[in-house]
C-alpha cells in the first residue's frame, strides 16, 4: 500500500509540474504568413497596420503568425531607393541612406511591449521583427525577431546571423546570441531572418526543431521579387497549415524530414502566380487559391 501511495502521489507530482505532459499535443495548427508592406521609420505606422492584419489571422484560426522581416522598423523604401546607414559604414550607390537611431528600439522596448500584450489578447504566438539598438559606447544596430507568446511574455530572441551584405553593410551587425528556440504546445520552434536561409539549417540542426518561422522583407517590390514563408520540419503525423496573406486559403502539408517552404511571384495577365514549393510537392496558387499538386516521384 505504501508503494501505491508513493507511485500514485509522483503521478499526481509530474502532472502538477509538468502540466504539458496531462494534454496531448494538438493534431493540426494553422500558421499566417502575413504578407505587407512597411514604411521605412515609420514605426507606429507600421505596428498598426501589422496589428489589424494579426487580428484578422488569429480570426481566421491562426496560432502562429509570423510577419515580414524588420516589419516594425522598415527594412526598405517601398521605392527600393533608401535605405539605413551609419556614419562610417559602406553603402551601395543605389542608395539614400537614412540614419536608424530615432527609429530603432531595444528589446524589451515599446513594439515587444505592444505585440506581446496583442499575443496574449488573441492567445497566439507572434514574431516581432524590428531593427534593435543595443546602447553601448558606439551603438549597435541588429536585424532582430522576438517571438511573443500567448502567455504575454517574449519567449525568444534572435539577432540575424548572416546580414545580406547588399543592403545591411551599410548598418547591420552580425548577429551575437546564436540560435533560438522555443518550446511551443505545437512542437520546438527556432527563429531564423531571410538571408540566414543558406547557413542556418545547419545551425539548428542539434536541436531537432519541430518548424523555423523565417520571412524576408515585406516592401511591395521586395515581396515580388523574392520568395519567403516558414520553414517546417514534421516529423510526426502532426500536419502544418499555412495561411497567405488577406485572402484566407489554407495550405496543408504533411510528412517528415526537413519542410522548406518557399514563394515566388511572376506576372501572369492581370493577376500574380504564386508558386509553393516544399518536400516534393507543388502547390500553383493563382490569388492564393489552390489550383494543382503534383508529386515529384
């Protein structure tokens, strides 16, 4: 009896502790890839205009939402034209350089403050991309992404590793806290920004993450130009759903391995085709509508 008591009290122990063991995890989880424009130092602009499309992702079932790269801040002039500099560094000559220090912030600082108050409102995970000032003797600038949980709290904190030198020598140090990562309800998620793409797998290859939410920029030629979305690793029968932009289609995916998930835009009459690919599959998505899929073999 006293064994039976024993057994039965650590039962009731590591339930208590580890509330997360008590619940299975859920089968399916929808992500919003939103997709949007950001004016360059236009902050609370562009926490606004991020903050309705949030709103409507969660509407529509999103648990995770991940937004454009340095969306809070800018990244660059819709134009293409402007873009951040400091004093001292190099620019490319297509550039107007525009200086980040009334613009950036730090972390924690007003924009985590707001998005992680918005997760925990809507009860979902929200990446929160911005360019962050560290206020040393000479300032640092670095393309960042937080993760806002919906307990209210920051989670995760990533500096990008890999600037694309193209357009952040002029301004952005390499990044200095490594990988990271967080333990959602859903499965292990890192962070990663754009240009990372190249080297980062590799990174977070030890730590067998469940999906990396990574975006490029969101500036209107920008999000023409190149392809960005979330990289997912499924290795369970768990299925992954991504949801593109205002318009509402789903897309599903299921199956192991590493998930690169991708999307690149071309002219095609009146309207863009939009093409996904990951593991194998292709998904041609005219207006964000699901038209084909076609296995590799």
């Amino acid at each position: 009896m006293s064994y039976l008591r024993k057994l039965l009290a650590m039962v009731v122990l590591a339930f208590w502790v580890c509330p997360a063991m008590a619940v299975d995890a859920p089968a399916t989880v929808k992500v919003a890839a939103v997709q949007c424009s950001s004016n360059l130092g236009d902050v609370a602009g562009n926490r606004a205009k991020l903050t309705k499309l949030i709103e409507e992702a969660a509407k529509n079932g999103a648990k995770i939402v991940v937004l454009p790269e340095a969306a809070v801040t800018g990244y660059l002039s819709q134009d293409l034209k402007t873009n951040w500099h400091l004093a001292g560094w190099p620019i490319e000559q297509s550039f107007t350089g525009k200086d980040p220090a009334p613009f950036a912030e730090t972390v924690p600082g007003p924009s985590t403050e707001h998005f992680a108050a918005l997760a925990k409102r809507l009860g979902v995970y929200i990446t929160v991309p911005l360019v962050e000032v560290v206020k040393d003797k000479t300032p640092r600038y670095f393309n960042t992404v937080c993760l806002a949980a919906p307990s209210g709290q920051i989670v995760a904190h990533y500096r990008k590793l890999t600037p694309w030198p193209y357009p952040e020598k002029s301004w952005a140090t390499p990044g200095d806290r490594g990988v990271a990562t967080y333990q959602t309800e859903y499965g292990l998620v890192g962070l990663a920004i754009c240009f990372d793409i190249h080297t980062i797998l590799e990174k977070y290859q030890p730590h067998h993450i469940w999906a990396l939410l990574t975006r490029s920029p969101g500036s209107t030629r920008s999000i023409r130009r190149s392809g960005s979305g979330i990289a997912c690793r499924s290795g369970s029968s768990r299925s992954t759903t991504m949801w593109w932009g205002r318009t509402g289609a789903w897309i599903r995916s299921r199956g192991g391995g590493v998930m690169v998930f991708r999307r690149s835009t071309r002219r095609r009459g009146k309207s863009w085709r939009r093409r996904s690919r990951f593991t194998g599959r292709r998904l041609f998505t005219p207006s964000f509508g699901l038209r084909r899929r076609r296995s590799s073999g």
